[in-house]
C-alpha cells in the first residue's frame, strides 16, 4: 500500500503544481515524477493482476518516458526554471 501512495503522490503533485502554474507540463521534473509515480502503480497493478489499472499506468509511464527523450525543436533551449506557466 505504501508503494500505490507514494506512487500516486508522485503522479497528483506535479499535476497540482501546472494546474496551480508553479510548473509547466514540459519541465523535466513533472515527467520525471510522473514517469517514476506511473511505473511503480503499473507494477503494483501487475502484481495485483489488475489489468484495466495496468493499461493506464504502463501507458502512462510509456508516454512520459518518451517526454524525456523527446528531441526539442531546433532553436529552443530547455527551459532554465520550472516556475511560470507555458502555453500548452
């Protein structure tokens, strides 16, 4: 139970943080925790066999991981800070 909490944290915070405008969807540390929180929910759901709750969070975790690697336009940098909000 522990790992679904802290797993979900790691997915409800830093939607709370764009939401709030503190972070914006493109920063490294909302993909990151939404990568770790979504892979440790998808594995307790395969571990628990609860496939409906797996396809969610492995599709979760896939899409976030590909966020990170995702190539950036040419011309733009990675955005020095997290604060302020991004034209989504």
């Amino acid at each position: 139970m522990l790992v679904q909490i802290l797993g979900s944290l790691c997915v409800l915070l830093p939607f709370v943080l764009v939401q709030l405008g503190v972070w914006t969807s493109t920063s490294r540390r909302y993909v990151w925790l939404n990568l770790i929180g979504s892979t440790a929910l998808a594995v307790e759901a395969a571990l628990g066999r609860d496939w409906g709750f797996l396809l969610l969070e492995g599709v979760w975790a896939l899409v976030s991981l590909r966020s990170l690697f995702k190539p950036r336009p040419a011309g733009t940098a990675a955005p020095a800070r997290d604060a302020g909000v991004a034209a989504d």
